[in-house]
C-alpha cells in the first residue's frame, strides 16, 4: 500500500498524499509520485487537469523527510536516489496536464517546493508556507531558489529564502503564490470545484497554454513568441468556433 491514492472523475485527477504521522515526503512517496505522474501523463483522453492535495489534517506536504537530509550530509545516498526529488517535481511542471496544487495547512521546505513545481497554487485559509532551510544551516534543495524568484521575483524571493520566515495565506496570495484563498470550512470540495472549472475547457488548448508558459519563461522574448504561435497553429483545428 503506497502513501499516495489517485481519483479520476470527469476528467480531473485527484492524487492524494496521506503519510502518518505528518506527511514528510521519503523516498519511496517521490518515486510513486513520479510513477503516477508518468502514468496520468499518457492518459490525456482521460484526464485534462491533476490536482495534488493532502489526507492529513493541516498538513500538505510538511517538508522532505529528515532521513532523506541525514542521508544527502553523509553522502550516501545514490545517484538515484539524490534524483527522485528534481524528477517527481519535474514531471510536476512537464507533464501535459496543469497541475494544482490544494494546500490546507502547512507547506514548508519541500511542502512548497511541490507547490511552487505546480502550475497553479490554491490554500485554504489556515495554511502557512516557509522555506525555513537556511535556519538549520542549509539552503533550498528542492527548486525553492530557482522556481520561488521565477514566481514571485528575485527581492521578495530572496527575503523569504534568507529568512525563513512563516508567511500566512493574505502574503502568500498577495506575493503571488497562491493563486486563490478559500474558506477552511469545506475546503476539500470548494477547492476540487475550483479545479474543476479547468476541466471545462478543452484538454488540448490547456496542455498548449501549459506549454507556452512554461517553457516561454526558459527562452528569450522573440523565441517565447514563435513557441506560442507554434503551438497557436497546433491547436487551432481543434477549437470549437461555434460556441463563440
């Protein structure tokens, strides 16, 4: 029995993760991520929108399981093993699928780097976020200093890498983390119903969009621009004039 559970229903992949006592992501919950991930990627006829969310209370993804950091200090831990984060986290951002991140309570370390990974962030109201690593002598080890100044810009970034301070849901969203705050109360389906509103539009318009973006950010302006009209062309035969 893994630690993460997968749901799909009118086109939305639910992916669970549920790891007693607080939900510190090891090794073998990267590893099963990932194969999920692989799998719902060839399943575009079946599911247009993923959605990552938590089964322990107040607690997305707490942060990366300390053995997995004992590990790394000692050297010990294998080329592939050292992989598993940088690849689940990747499959986050290259899948076709958009993925959204359901945070209702804590996501620290790499909490928020599973969260920054995907494309769009949601929270309940209760939630709070750190990359707390650099008071324990450490830094950032799964994207948060390369995805967070990508998201939120290099000062606002940096303020929260170099100080590990505890952000609420209010900065959160007003930095542009979150993409929106929903009630505690119920948020389980407010937050599946929300993402479910993705799934309204066509899976072909949403895995280009996902493309343009992402990997528009990697490419200068004039090469972000021929991506886009590329992938314009490609999904114009399969849009629906009529309803427009």
């Amino acid at each position: 029995m893994g630690n993460w559970t997968v749901e799909v229903r009118n086109k939305l992949a639910v992916l669970t993760f549920g790891r007693l006592p607080d939900n510190q992501m090891d090794l073998d919950s990267l590893d099963e991520l990932a194969g999920h991930l692989e799998d719902l990627a060839g399943r575009t006829d079946q599911v247009s929108v993923v959605m990552l969310k938590s089964s322990v209370d107040g607690i997305f993804i707490k942060h990366a399981d300390l053995d997995i950091l004992r590990r790394a200090a000692a050297g010990t831990l294998t080329p592939e093993q050292g992989s598993a984060w940088p690849r689940a986290l990747g499959l986050l951002e290259s899948i076709p699928q958009p993925v959204v991140a359901a945070i209702d309570g804590q996501a620290w370390g790499g909490g928020l780097e599973t969260a920054l990974a995907s494309t769009l962030r949601i929270a309940s109201t209760r939630s709070h976020f750190s990359q707390p690593e650099i008071r324990y002598g450490i830094i950032p080890g799964g994207g948060g200093t390369q995805r967070l100044p990508r998201l939120i810009g290099k000062g606002p970034a940096a303020d929260l890498i170099l100080t590990g301070r505890v952000i609420g849901t209010d900065e959160a969203h007003h930095l542009g983390i979150l993409n929106a705050v929903l009630p505690a109360e119920g948020f389980a389906q407010l937050a599946e119903d929300w993402t479910a509103q993705l799934t309204r539009n066509p899976a072909p318009a949403l895995f280009a969009a996902k493309r343009a973006v992402l990997d528009g950010l990697a490419l200068p302006l004039n090469d972000g621009l021929t991506l886009e009209r590329d992938l314009f062309r490609q999904v114009i035969p399969t849009s629906a004039f009529a309803n427009l």
